[in-house]
C-alpha cells in the first residue's frame, strides 16, 4: 500500500519533510517530487492523516494505492469543477 | 504662501497633521524612542522617505506553505507577471546569502533582506533560519526581515529574537472566523488539514498570539491585509484597532489581485478587486492613530532594487556564481553612503519643518484637492521620461498641504505588451491607470501621449524636472489656484475630500 505522486507537483517541498517513513523524494529524472512505494506506509501507525496529501496544495497530485485523486478537483481550492472548465475555456478562446 | 508637507512632518511640530491620515511612519518618527527610529529610519517598508532612497531585496527560500488563501495559487508562475508569492527561481541557504552578498556589494542602497516565500518563511524553518544565522554573521550590516502568515509564529518567535530580527510582517486579512472561512478554505495543523471556520479560527488565535509576542519582545510589527471587496472591507478598521491596541506598528492595507487567468480562487470565481477610491478611503478609514502604509508595492518574494522597481535579472544564479565579492569592502563602501543618504534624508527633514513652521499662520487657500501623478525614479524627485514609467506616484495637494497617497503600476502585473492583454495600447492603459489625476509631473514627455492626455483631462507637465516632488507639486497646485482652475469648486466638495 502505498501513494503515489504524479507529475502535476509542483514542487513546493511542503509534503517531504512530513513523511514518517522518509518516502519522499525529489526524483531529478521526474523533474518532481516522488513516493518510494516500499518505504510509504500511508503514514500507519504514526498519523491518522496521509501527511503529504494532507498539505500538498495540489489537486490531483497525489493518488492513493486505486489511482484516485486523494484531494480531487474542487476539494482544496473551492472552485467547482465546472466553474474551473468555463473559464478556462474562456481564456482559451481569446 | 507656502505649503506644509503632511506626510514628512513630524507629529510634533506639525499643527493639524494628526486630524490627517498622514502617509506613514515618518509623521511619527518625531515621537520614536531613538531605538526605534534607528531600526526604521532606513528601511524603505516602514519609512515613506527612506523608501526613495533604500533599497530592499528577497530571497526565496521558502517554498513551502502550510495555509492555503483564496487570493493565492501555488501552481502559476508565468515570467510575465509579477506579485507576491511567484518566483522564477528557488534558492538554497547558501545561494540565499551569495545573492544577498552580491547585491549589497553592488547595491548599496540596499539596506534590508526579508524572506517572503514564496510559500511561508515559517513553515520552512530550516531553510529560513539557517539564512538568517548565516547573514547575521557574515554581512552584519544588513537588516533582517521576515514576513508570514502567522501560523507558525509562535513556535518560531524566540528563534526569531535570536537572530536580531528588528521587524516581523504578519497578512492579518481577518480576526473574525466566520469572515476567516471565505478568505482561507483550509490550514494544516497538527498533522492535519482543517477546513473552513474552525481552521480560520485557528489561524488567527495564533497570528494574534504572534504579534503580541513579538511585540513583547520589542521587535517591530507591520501587519499586511489585503482588502477583498464584499469580503472584509468593512471588518478591515476593526482588524486595525485591535493590531494597534496590541502594539502593531504600522498598517498595510492592500489591494486584492484577482485574475481569471491566475487561476486562484478570487479569480476564477469572479471576485473584483478594490478601486483606488475604495482602496483610499479605507487606508483613510484605519488611518485614526495608527500608521498606514502607503508605498507597498506587493513586492515578488524575489525581487531586488528600490521599492517598485526589480533589479532581479541582473542577479540571477549563474551571473552571481560568476562574480567576485569581497565583502568587507563592500561593507565600507556601504556605510559611507548609508552615511551620505541619511544625511540628506535629515536636512531634508529639518528644511521642510522649517519651512512649515514658518508659514503655519499664513492665510489659508480655499480651495478642493487635487491628485496628481509623478514619474520618478526615485530620490524624492521628479526625475523619469513619462514614457518610461511602469509606475506613478500619487500625491494629493490641497489646501492643508501635500500628502503621498498611493502608487498605480501601469503595466497591471504583466510585461506592458500586448500579447496577453485586450489589444489597448500601452499608452491607452497607462492613461487608464491614471484616473482621477489632473496633473502629471516628469522630466519630459513625447507629443502623441501629451496629446492624448490633454484629452483625457490630465495636464502634462515637464517643466519640475529634478525638482523636490513636493515642492513641485505645490508650486503646481499654487498656480492652478492662481490660475482660477480650482475655484469653481465649492467649500462642500472640500468638506468631504
Ligand atoms: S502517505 Fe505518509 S508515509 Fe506515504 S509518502 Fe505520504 S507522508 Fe510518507
Ligand atoms: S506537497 Fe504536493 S505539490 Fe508540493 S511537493 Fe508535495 S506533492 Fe508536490
Ligand atoms: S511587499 Fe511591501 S512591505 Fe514587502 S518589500 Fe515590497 S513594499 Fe516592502
């Protein structure tokens, strides 16, 4: 079990230094920050919380062990989802 | 009859300055003990003067954040555009103090380094610290600042006092946690992130403890708030009694930055940002006792010169690992002007009290005020091509004298060219930024933009060129009272201005 970073980090170094299980790595091949899937221990035993997901700013950066987003789209910036599309759109169309 | 200079003169020998919301700290630099004034006298945030004249820089070493603000967005970072929390470039502890080192040896104005982000200084405290213990040893002539949102703030005060930290920046945009939860949607605390009003409500119980800690300590408070129309705008006069009542020393109340395309929260929901009007009437409506801050100029976390410029590409990584920097000399190089600055920062003084003492009891104009635009480079005197300037600074004149009131970039936080903006020509903008000026003072301007402002109803005018700001400003005001441009508008216009 472990949870995996994806390339949407923005590199912010929020999450590494609160990984109990030192899993948190700068990957240079990446150009990102990473999870070592045989150290995270989704923070068992030392956290109720998934420290990195519970502090990454990111939407979507961080999946869980299934893949799925643990902070989806809308839960940490407030902005619904279709709101974000209409305006992107928008800004594209100029 | 001569005029008196609100914003430069000291409380005590100016007759009616306090019923003004006089600029900033320089109206109380006269009443400071003299520990104080030393510690802000040459720091361009915390004394109007000195900002034309010193310089400021920031390093980014912290990039983490541990609050999340609906005004911010971690993930933008276009090189066009410039506000607080982007940067290009992250730097290590030890890149942090080569840069510092190398500004200050060919910056010499520059006299204080603050660490601003790009996330919070304090959530990085290795990073933060670890700069700060290395600067204090190795260029001891520089001042040390830090800005935060105050979550992490007092856990990190005694370090702090350790340092020989002289000010502390906390953004208090709220002490109510109902008005909290529409500005933070969340805080990370305790190894947990919390949401809505219970985080606010904790955010500022610890920003509140902060400042009077560091207050306690004797180190010196600014508080910064951004003023979010609908928002907090009317909670903000309240923020500022109680950060005053606590001890806070000076207030910054700024304009929100809200963009669409910045993708933060404000912007993509539509949230407006002040005008200048509503921006001024509430730095006027927190005025009361306490200090404003007018000449914020939202600076990057990595920006480098005089306050509203940006000297940051000639100090990138690769130019400063080029350069030979023996400090030592630097530093004498640096006090010696220091030295020269200050000295003329106080004769400047003494003749503008001077002169208001002397033409205290003169008979009074009656006439309305007037804003008036300035390009200037800085030094205190109108000395910069219209068409050069990427920002004006805005005086007001009047019959109780001149006060500074505010600065309007021109290029709206993007480069100045057309490519992201709606076709408006640069000039069309800039004339746009001006609004509400009559008058605009530089050193020298082309025929078309002259023109063009004539028709908007804003005089140009070349003829102060390397004059005192103030001074021109009053002589240009005197002769449009001489002139019968302003008598047409009457006393009650004057009794709400
Ligand atoms: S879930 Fe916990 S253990 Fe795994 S990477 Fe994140 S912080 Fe480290
Ligand atoms: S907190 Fe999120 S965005 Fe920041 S470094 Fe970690 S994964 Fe990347
Ligand atoms: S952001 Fe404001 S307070 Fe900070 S350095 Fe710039 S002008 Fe000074």
């Amino acid at each position: 079990m472990a949870l995996q970073i994806i390339e949407s980090c923005v590199n912010c170094y929020a999450c590494e230094p609160l990984c109990p299980s030192k899993a948190i790595f700068m990957s240079s091949k990446a150009g990102h920050f990473r999870i070592n899937p045989n150290k995270c221990t989704e923070c068992e035993g030392d956290y109720q919380d998934t420290q990195c997901a519970s502090i990454c700013p990111i939407e979507g950066a961080i999946l869980d062990a299934n893949g799925i987003a643990v902070n989806p789209p809308g839960s940490l910036t407030g902005i619904p989802p279709e709101r974000m599309a209409e305006v992107m759109a928008e800004l594209q169309a100029h | 009859m001569e005029l008196p200079v609100l914003n430069e003169t000291p409380a005590a020998s100016a007759g009616g300055c306090s019923s003004h919301s006089c600029g900033s700290s320089d109206d109380q630099l006269g009443h400071l003990s003299d520990e104080i004034r030393a510690k802000v006298e040459n720091h361009p945030c915390y004394s109007e003067d000195a900002h034309h004249y010193f310089a400021r820089m920031h390093v980014a070493v912290a990039p983490a954040c541990n609050i999340q603000c609906h005004y911010c967005n971690r993930k933008y970072d276009c090189s066009n555009e410039s506000r607080p929390g982007v940067v290009s470039e992250l730097l290590t502890p030890e890149q942090a103090v080569k840069k510092t080192m190398a500004v200050a040896a060919n910056i010499p104005q520059m006299t204080v380094l603050g660490i601003a982000g790009p996330g919070d200084p304090l959530a990085n405290p290795e990073r933060t610290f670890e700069t700060f213990r290395r600067l204090s040893q190795d260029a001891p002539d520089i001042k040390l600042c830090v800005s935060t949102n105050g979550l992490a703030l007092p856990e990190s005060v005694e370090e702090l006092s350790k340092h020989n930290i002289d000010h502390v920046t906390i953004t208090i945009n709220c002490v109510d946690p109902e008005i909290g939860a529409q500005i933070y949607p969340w805080i990370f605390w305790e190894n947990k992130r919390i949401k809505g009003v219970k985080g606010a409500k904790i955010l500022i119980e610890q920003q509140q403890k902060g400042l009077e800690m560091l207050t306690a300590r004797g180190i010196l408070v600014k508080v910064n708030s951004v003023m979010i129309p609908g928002v907090n705008d009317k909670h903000l006069a309240e923020v500022s009694k109680i950060v005053k009542a606590k001890g806070a020393f000076l207030h910054n109340v700024m304009p929100l930055i809200a963009e669409a395309e910045h993708g933060t929260f404000y912007g993509v929901m539509g949230q407006r940002g002040p005008t200048q009007d509503e921006l001024m009437d509430l730095q006027d409506a927190c005025s009361g006792d306490m200090n404003m801050m007018r000449h914020c100029r939202q600076c990057r976390a990595d920006a480098v010169g005089l306050l509203g410029e940006d000297r940051g590409d000639e100090f990138t990584m690769d130019k400063i690992e080029a350069m030979e920097i023996d400090y030592q000399s630097a530093m004498e190089k640096r006090k010696v002007i220091h030295e020269a600055i200050a000295e003329e920062m106080h004769s400047k003084r003494a003749a503008k009290v001077e002169k208001a003492a002397s033409h205290a009891d003169e008979p009074k104009l009656n006439t309305r005020p007037v804003l008036m635009a300035i390009a200037t480079s800085g030094q205190g005197v109108i000395n910069q091509h219209f068409g050069h300037a990427k920002e004006f600074l805005i005086y007001e004149a009047s019959p109780d004298g001149v006060r500074f009131m505010s600065h309007r970039k021109t290029d709206l936080y993007c480069s100045g060219d057309d490519t992201c903006g709606d076709g408006e020509s640069v000039l069309q903008r800039t004339i746009r930024a001006l609004e509400g000026c009559e008058v605009v003072l530089c050193s020298k301007i082309g025929y078309e933009p002259w023109d063009m402002l004539e028709q908007a109803g804003i005089q140009p005018n070349g003829e102060h060129a390397m004059e005192p700001i103030e001074d021109a400003v009053m002589a240009v005001y005197k002769e449009m009272a001489a002139a019968g441009k302003l008598d047409e508008v009457s006393a009650d216009k004057r009794a709400t201005a």
